[in-house]
C-alpha cells in the first residue's frame, strides 16, 4: 500500500519553480522598492523637522537676546559706570582680548553682509549675512563666592544711578563700590550673531556644507570664543529702527552701514530703538522631486534659490526696552 501511494506522488517541476522564483523576485523588488521610498520619505520629514526647530530656537534666542539689549542692572546710563575694568570707547571692531565685552555705549551694534574688522570672527568661520552684536546683563544676582571662583569674568556693580565694571577677582577693591541701595552684581554678556559653515556635511552629499547659526560670547576669560547656536541656518539680516527726532518713534529702518558710531552724526547706534530681524532656516540636504523658486525678502537681500533646499524664514520686528 505504502508503495502504491509512492508511485503515484507528484515532485514540483522546473516550470513551476521557474514562476515561483520570478514571484517571489517581484515581490522582494516590490518590498525593496516600498522601503526605498519609505526611507525617502522619513528623511525628507526629519529634516524639515529639523530645519523648523532649529528656526524656531534660533528666531526665540535672538527675540530674547534684543529684548535685554542694554540692560545694565539698575543703572541704564553709561556715563555713570566706571569701575576697575572701565568702559572701553565703543568701535565697530572686535579684538581678541578683553576690551570687546567692554564697549558698553554700544549696547547693539553690526556690520551689513560682511565681516571686514571682526578680528574673532575670522574668514574661515563666516559664511555670509549680517553681523549683529548685543551687550547687556544676565539679570541673576551673583554672590561674592562665585565672583571668587571666575576671577577674569566681567560683572557689573549697579544702583539706580551708578555702575561699576570689574573683574570677578577685584570685586572687593573700593573703586567697585556703589554708595547707593539696594544695588545688585550680575555677569557681563556681549553676544555677536553671524551665520557659519560648520565642518560638517549633508549625509547624501559629503560636498555640501552644513551652515549654522554661531555667536562669539565672553568666555571666562572675558575674551571672545565661538558657539555654535543652531544648524541649518542659512542666512541672517538686520536692519535698525532710528528715532532721529527724539520723540520715541522709528523714523526709518537703515542697514547696520548706515550707521555711524559718532553721536553727533545722524543716524547712528545711539539712537536705534527696533530692530527688525530675518532668519532662514535650511534643510541640510536637497529634497528629491523638489524645486525651490521661491523668493526670500530679507532686508536689502531679495534671494530665490533655484535649488533643491527647503527653507523656512522667520522674521519679527522688537523694540529695544532698554535706551542709552
């Protein structure tokens, strides 16, 4: 019986493992295809996510950075801040030593697309657009334990109506006294905005650069170092709102080479009351599919790429708190 049942058993034939290979193969390809275009799909989702985060955080560091622009603790008028580190006189130039967190006069001040005069911000770290700069207090109250322990950071002494600058290490010399109460201590920010090229690259292309947004802030030194901010920041402008007629209103917006650092000169850095800003976002690597035509108004730059790029610009206008 059992060799009966044997004799008559069927095996698969050549034709029909031929089509079952050919099935399978469509399959397979089908299978490979749909996680292809899957991959595609999240990568491109990922990086406009990406991009918009980093837009975001860089549009609210710089909305929080220029609403503090100016703000020396309890004193606003720099005339009445002396101290032993002192006011440096004010220039549109940035050394590499101390004297750059100390140009108080100048409590925001920039360069139009370039960085001609910015010692600390060398050729190699800039990549294009404005250059804006932003001086004010950090507005926590510091002890005299932590001015010990950073003795070359930059503190401002202030009452209602006198300042002193120093470091933390003379904070106990007389000449960094103020006669008045109550009066607070609190540490030095000087914070320069630029766009870079980061050495990274765009993970399908390794000959595309990758820009952020960067600043130069005081180290603990109180010398300037670069940090970067943000990635996928292409592009930063700034214009500033002058009020030229003393009546606490934008007579007109200028670009930061307009601005004169004489105070006699109109217009110039003391009389800036708004600043209007444009950021724009991109996406580190091109979209497949995807042409970008569109025009970005930023300023005195009218830009259309013409490239593979999403982008993503944020803009706002904010009016200083703090005057000279």
């Amino acid at each position: 019986m059992i060799l009966s049942q044997n004799k008559h058993a069927k095996g698969v034939t050549l034709v029909e493992l031929m089509i079952a290979i050919v099935i399978s193969s469509i399959l397979v390809l089908g299978i490979a295809e749909i996680f292809r275009t899957n991959s595609r799909s999240y990568k491109t989702q990922d990086d406009a996510a990406r991009m918009q985060e980093s837009g975001r955080f860089s549009f609210n560091m710089l909305m929080q950075d220029l609403r503090r622009v100016g703000y020396y603790g309890g004193n606003a008028d720099t005339v009445n801040i002396t101290g032993t580190s002192g006011i440096v006189t004010p220039a549109n130039t940035c050394p590499t030593d101390t004297t750059w967190g100390r140009m108080l006069e100048r409590r925001i001040i920039g360069l139009n697309d370039t960085n001609a005069g910015y010692a600390c911000i060398p050729d190699a770290d800039y990549s294009q657009g404005d250059i804006v700069v932003m001086r004010y207090t950090q507005g926590a109250n510091v002890t005299a334990t932590t001015m010990a322990s950073n003795a070359d950071t930059l503190y401002i002494r202030s009452s209602m109506f006198e300042g002193r600058l120093f470091k933390g290490s003379t904070e106990a010399n007389g000449t960094n006294s103020v006669a008045e109460t109550p009066n607070t201590v609190q540490a030095l920010s000087s914070n320069a905005y630029y766009i870079g090229t980061t050495t990274r690259t765009c993970n399908t292309n390794n000959a595309i650069p990758i820009t952020a947004l960067y600043r130069e802030v005081l180290s603990g030194a109180g010398v300037p170092i670069q940090e970067e901010i943000a990635s996928s920041m292409e592009q930063l402008q700034v214009q500033y709102g002058i009020d030229s007629s003393g009546d606490f209103a934008v007579n007109q917006y200028f670009n930061a080479n307009s601005l004169s650092n004489d105070i006699t000169v109109t217009p110039n850095w003391n009389q800036v009351i708004s600043v209007r800003f444009w950021v724009l976002a991109r996406a580190e690597c091109p979209t497949l599919g995807y042409t970008n035509t569109n025009t970005y108004v930023m300023g005195d730059q009218n830009y259309t790429p013409n490239d593979n790029f999403k982008r993503q610009l944020y803009s706002s206008t904010v009016s200083l708190r703090n005057g000279i």
